[in-house]
C-alpha cells in the first residue's frame, strides 16, 4: 500500500514562505491554531489541477478554495502568495513517480498560473528557477484577477493526476447539497443514499432506512432522512456532525477519489460520531483511498489513530505535527504511542514545539 501523493513542497504558498511534508495512506495532520494545516489541505487540491471542475457546484478548484477564505465581500485572489505580495509561490506534489509544480507568478493586476510536470530524474528545481527568471515557460493554466474573484484565459487542460482529489469541509456542506441536486437521479440508482444512510443511523438516536429529495414549504427541494415508518426530517435538522459524515459519505461514493482531504475532521462530532467516522476513513483507507485528516481535537487524532494502526498497521499511519515560526514550515512524524505519552506526562502534543522541534 502506496501513499498515491508522497510529498508536497511549498514556496511562498499562502503563509508558508517555505516547506517540505511527506505522506502516508492515512496522515493525520496536528497542530495549533495558524501551523499551516489547511493550507496543506488545500496546496494537495490546488496542485492536483486548479482549474479542474469539482463537486461544488459550480466552482473550479481554485473557486472553492477561494470561496473558502472570502472575507466580507473580498474575493481576491491575493491570498493565494505570501502576505499577498509574493512576486512568486510553488506547490510541488511528488505523485507516484512524478513532480507535478504549480507556479503562481504575480502580474500588475493579476496572477498567471502554469503548470510543469517533470519525471524523477528531471532537475524541477533548474526549471522553476527559469520561470521564476523569465516571468513565465510553464503551462498555462490561468490567469486569477486580483481586483475580483474572476477566474479568465482558462487553459481546459484536464487533469495533471490520475486519480481525482476531493477536499471537503464543513463550510462545504450548501455547495455540496447543489450537486447532489443536480445528480440526484444517480445518486439513488447507484443505490449511494442508502449505502451512506446505514452509516449515519449508527451515530443518531433514529435509525434511517434512505434519502428523499422533496419540496419542503414554499417548494423549495431539501433532502429528507426516511426513517423506517414513512416519516422524514431534513437532513439540516439531524445535527451538524450527523450532516457533516452524510455528506462527505455521499460525495466520496459519487466521486470515488483516489485521494479524500478533510480540514476540520473533528468539527460537531460527538464521541460515537467519532469513531463511526474513523472506522469508515480507515476502511477507505483498506480499499486503497489515501486520506489526509487535520484536526484540533486530541481525541479525533486518538480516535482515528488507534482505529486505523489496528486495521491497516501502524506503518501506514502518520501522526504529523505541524509548527510554522515566521513562515517556516516544520514537521514531526510521532507515533501513537508517543503521543499517548506526552498525554500522560500533561503537555499538550498541540503546544509541544518548544519540546518538540
């Protein structure tokens, strides 16, 4: 079992001005607040093709992301280059055997975006170095306005990976529900909603035996939890973490990346929420999907960890500790044990940096 992305290597990408991370079938990424986490998250899908479609109707890649960080009504692509000034920022994914690089070169008014895709042997670093010199000689991809969120001369070059990449977070969720939508009728055909629903009733008080799509009032459509009688009640009212888990269930099914992307793992879970969840990601993880978890929660890093070392082997579980000091990006690889340690000792593996790097 092979992680499918091995490395990532990052310049002046958002606020990392530099770094190196390395992956395994199931990293889970640990850190306090502002160490570059979901920055990391969202490096893994912007690299894997920014301008590529997604399931967030109706954004590309890049869109989501963006989407993600907009403040009050800013929408600029800015944020995208370290303290939104950055002449130029690089994402370098190692996947399998190749080094995929993502170059974000700042313009007067907007940033151009190209691609290089380079074998093991090939110096990226000396092909970097002269698009960084000359302005530009990769790909390109797009160019991001820095006065909008509008994304313009999109180069429908598909897909710089073989498998697709698919983040989710709860901010997400109202994207996530258009697409379901408008596939709705594959959604029920692969049999998806019922597959995902079993899953869900083992962490609700309510057993759920399907999904409907139906008007609510007013006649607005809304997605429906079937319980045994006939009855139902809008998947929004079930709770945020019951919501959470249905709805990336039934985006991985109809989707089936290669790689999922969860910031946030922990967010509204409840104990039995918990472990329902890390017994699922771990039996993605069995199938052969890679996963990359953040979390803020000690417990969700056990929760997940423990279940996973016992299923798949503590070899193919990564347990990273990230700390970003002045733009530099570090990491510890620990190990469930040590974790439990620090635990037992009373120093919170989330501060430990000083100890720690």
């Amino acid at each position: 079992m092979e992680p499918y992305i091995r490395k990532v290597a990052l310049w002046n990408f958002r606020g990392i001005r530099g770094g190196v991370l390395e992956f395994a079938p199931l990293t889970i990424l640990v850190g306090a607040n502002n160490c570059g986490k979901s920055t990391i998250l969202e490096a893994l899908f912007l690299g894997a093709g920014l301008s590529r479609k997604t399931p967030y109707v109706p954004y590309m890649a890049v869109e989501v992301v963006n989407n993600l960080h907009r403040t009050l009504h800013s929408g600029s692509y800015a944020f995208l280059v370290h303290n939104y000034t950055a002449p130029h920022a690089f994402i370098v994914l190692n996947v399998e055997d190749r080094f995929i690089a993502t170059v974000f070169l700042l313009k007067e008014n907007h940033i151009r975006v190209e691609y290089l895709v380079a074998g093991e042997e090939t110096r990226l670093d000396v092909a970097l170095e002269r698009v960084v010199t000359k302005g530009s000689g990769g790909t390109k991809l797009c160019d991001l306005d820095l006065n909008s969120n509008k994304v313009s001369d999109i180069n429908k070059w598909d897909l710089i990976t073989s498998k697709d990449i698919l983040i989710f977070h709860p901010k997400l969720v109202n994207e996530a529900y258009e697409f379901l939508k408008g596939y709705w009728p594959e959604v029920k055909n692969k049999r998806v909603s019922m597959k995902i629903v079993e899953l869900v009733s083992r962490i609700s008080n309510e057993r759920y035996v399907n999904l409907t799509l139906e008007p609510f009032y007013g006649g607005q459509l809304a997605l429906y939890a079937q319980r045994p009688d006939g009855s139902s009640i809008r998947v929004g009212d079930l709770g945020d973490g019951v919501q959470e888990l249905l709805i990336a269930g039934l985006l991985y099914e109809m989707v089936k990346p290669g790689v999922l992307l969860w910031d946030d793992f922990e967010s509204h879970m409840n104990p039995k929420a918990l472990v329902e969840s890390s017994l699922w990601l771990t039996e993605l993880v069995e199938k052969g999907t890679q996963v990359v978890v953040s979390t803020h929660s000690l417990e969700a890093l056990r929760c997940l960890a423990k279940t996973a070392v016992e299923h798949v082997g503590e070899e193919y579980v990564s347990i990273t500790l990230l700390s970003l000091v002045n733009g530099e990006l570090k990491a510890k690889k620990m190990s469930l044990e040590e974790v439990e340690k620090l635990q037992a000792a009373g120093v919170d593996v989330r501060m430990a940096e000083a100890a720690l790097f």
